[in-house]
C-alpha cells in the first residue's frame, strides 16, 4: 500500500486489513493480544475500584498475565501470556498495527503458520526468561532493584518486526520526504530497527521504569537476529509463491544480514572485530552455532537479491562513494577558504 502527496510518499507492506482475511496465525495472534490485554485492563480497573482511592492503579498487578519476577514460579504462564498483553495505549496501538499489517504480510512471505507463532511466542517466552534471571542476579547485588514490579514482555514484536520487514523488503522506502527540498530525504526499511532500537531505549532512559527492561530491549533484538540469521527453518518458495516442501531453508546466510550492516557506517569499524571475536567464539568454542559454508552463503544471496537487497560487494562500494563524496565537498571547502582568505 502507498499514501503520496505533494509533501511526501509513504509505503506500507501489502496486507489486508481485515480481520477476516488475515492468515491464520496473525488472526489467532492478534485476537489473543486483544482479548488478553482487554481482560487485564478489566481485572485492573475491578480491583482499583474495589480498594477506592486507597491504591495508585499503576500498582495493581495480575500475576496470571504480567510478567513480575518475584511471581514467575507461582505463575509460570506469565513467561508466555506476558507476550500478549500491554497496558501502554501508544504502545498497544502500535502493536496492534504491527499485528493486522506487518504480521500479515510476514506470514505470507515466509509461507509457514507455525513460524509466526515460534518467533512471537516462542522467542518472547525465551527473552522474558532470561529477563527474569538478569532481574534476580541484578537484585542480588543492588538490592534497590525491585522483584514485585512487572516488566514488559512483548518487545519481539515491536522489536523483532523491524528485523524481518529489513530481512524482507531492504531496499524499499517507507518515507519518502519530497518537500521542502532541504530536507528532501527517504527513510528505508534496513534502517529501521536500530531507528527503533534507539528510539525505545532513549525512551527508557527518559522514562526510566526499570534497568531489567532497557536491558530487554537489546537482548530482544539479538536473540530475535540470532534466530533468523542461524536458526529459522521456512520452506522455499517457488517463483509463483507458492511452498516447495521438500526444500527446508535454515536461516538467512546472504551477507547483507550480517549484524554489522544494522548499525551506522562511522561504529563498523569498531563493532567488525568484536562481532567477529563472538563470531568464532559461539562457532568453535561453543559450537551451538553451525557455520556457514560457501553454498550456504550464495544460496542466501540469492534470496536476498530477489528481495531486492544489494549485495556486500554494493553496499562496500556506496560506502566508498560516501566517503569520496566527504573528501571531495571537505577539499572544495578549504579551497574556497584559502581564496577568501587571499582575497581578504
């Protein structure tokens, strides 16, 4: 879909917005975050009521669904259900979004119902776990940390779809600013997720609720990257879009997906040899991470050029240009310098 006018264009992925004709796993997905998040906004405000003005609202928990660490054990489906719940309007509506478009369109693209559910369940139940151990280790050494607050449990989505929209649309524009033309500038899909990931955690440091949740935002966005990149299994899609079953594609292997291409040109040459060091280390030392061999690697680039991606080769060389074209407007600078000052 495309919205234009004179100021500016902008593209959303192409998904129906109806609940009736959404994919399977996006309609059970988005019906559950809805009923639950209704429901837990209910229960609150039942309990609020009930204590009078005895108690802030903001205080009252529901254990079952909020993921609070001191009540994990006690409630264990808070590790899952946390996942679909939120009592954050903005934040709600824009999950919501994500769900009805994003989701849609990501089901259809991977061609596989149980993926969705994998990545939002499955991995957000996977973060919430780790969150909650990093929130006890934290507390045993500053006892300031608190173990009865809850914490927010579903950053996969607004997190996590972010990485696939980049996996899957690279090159294409969401924003298009058109005028005025000194701010003339397009707004792609590869830099959305550290546009997001910075954006969240400036509003966590702004709005600081707790250290366990700035924490979650990146360990969301990693273990989110580490699974497509390594781990997802999709079936391969003919030309027609259509599933080819008998062919299985594990992770995403084209160069362009490296982690060092989410982050800005002026932090690579610093973050290339940590990533390499961690690299090596999950490979060889600790081997939960398998390899990628040569075939490996160009099968993903061809996936990832029908998607419309450059290739490493491209990206190298727009760097390259970048830096020609800095040197180059530095250069005309001090020329233009020097003959003013001659002239003075």
């Amino acid at each position: 879909m495309k919205y234009s006018n004179r100021f500016f264009d902008i593209n959303f992925p192409d998904a129906g917005i109806y609940v009736s004709s959404l994919p399977m796993a996006t309609k059970i997905i988005t019906v559950s975050y809805v009923t639950l998040t209704v429901l837990l906004y209910i229960l609150r405000m039942a309990h609020y009521q009930k204590l009078g003005e005895e108690d802030d609202i903001q205080y009252i928990v529901v254990p079952i669904l909020e993921l609070i660490p001191s009540k994990v054990l006690q409630y264990p489906t808070s590790i899952v259900l946390s996942n679909l719940v939120d009592i954050v309007l903005w934040r709600f509506i824009l999950t919501l979004l994500n769900l009805v478009m994003g989701g849609s369109f990501i089901e259809r693209n991977w061609g596989s119902t149980k993926e969705l559910f994998i990545f939002i369940l499955g991995l957000g139940s996977i973060t919430n776990c780790f969150i909650v151990l990093v929130t006890y280790l934290l507390a045993s050494v500053f006892p300031g940390v608190r173990l009865d607050v809850p914490l927010d449990g579903n950053y996969t989505i607004l997190i996590g779809f972010p990485i696939i929209y980049r996996q899957l649309l690279p090159e294409t524009t969401i924003i298009d600013i058109k005028y005025p033309n000194i701010l003339s500038k397009n707004f792609r899909f590869k830099l959305l997720p550290i546009f997001v990931l910075c954006v969240m955690t400036f509003m966590q440091l702004i709005w600081f609720h707790h250290f366990a949740q700035l924490i979650s935002l990146w360990v969301t966005f990693f273990v989110t990257w580490i699974y497509l990149r390594f781990y997802q299994r999709l079936p391969a899609l003919s030309n027609s879009g259509s599933t080819i079953q008998s062919e299985i594609i594990v992770g995403d292997a084209s160069d362009t997906f490296q982690l060092i291409y989410f982050f800005p040109d002026f932090m690579k040459p610093v973050l290339r040899p940590v990533f390499d060091v961690s690299y090596k280390f999950f490979c060889e030392k600790l081997r939960i991470i398998k390899p990628f061999d040569a075939d490996d690697i160009d099968k993903g680039n061809q996936v990832a050029v029908s998607r419309g991606a450059k290739t490493a080769d491209d990206a190298i060389d727009d760097i390259e240009a970048g830096s020609r074209r800095r040197e180059l407007a530095l250069k005309v600078l001090n020329q233009r310098m020097d003959e003013s000052q001659e002239a003075s």
